[in-house]
C-alpha cells in the first residue's frame, strides 16, 4: 500500500542526452491529481530536464491527461 493518495503512471520521451528518442514508463506518487498536473507541466517546460511528460494517468481513478 502506497503512502500517497494519488499514484499515476507516465510516459516519459527523452529530448537529449543518451536517451534521446526513447520513451519510458514510470510510476510515482502524488498528494493529489492536481499536484501530479502541475508537476508533469512544469517538467515538460523546463529547459533544464531531458524529457518531457506526454501523458499521465491517475491509476486510481483512470482520469488522463496528455502533455
């Protein structure tokens, strides 16, 4: 059992560096799915990460959302 109240799943496509062009599938835990939003838009628009957040699904509750 997760200690976070909103566990989603994602898809990460990599932008530079060794990966770039690969995708890859992560799961990680948020306060809410509000909190997991935020985080995937402001990775996705930070210059500074090497990927970039195409979509995220709320594994509790289906919800989906693409980047």
């Amino acid at each position: 059992m997760s200690v976070y109240p909103c566990n989603v799943s994602f898809t990460r496509y990599f932008v530079s560096g060794n990966l770039n062009g690969l995708t890859h599938e992560d799961k990680m835990g948020f306060i809410s799915w509000e909190d997991a939003c935020k985080w995937a838009a402001t990775v996705t628009e930070s210059p500074k990460v090497n990927y970039v957040v195409t979509e995220m699904t709320n594994l509790e509750t289906g919800e989906w959302e693409t980047f």
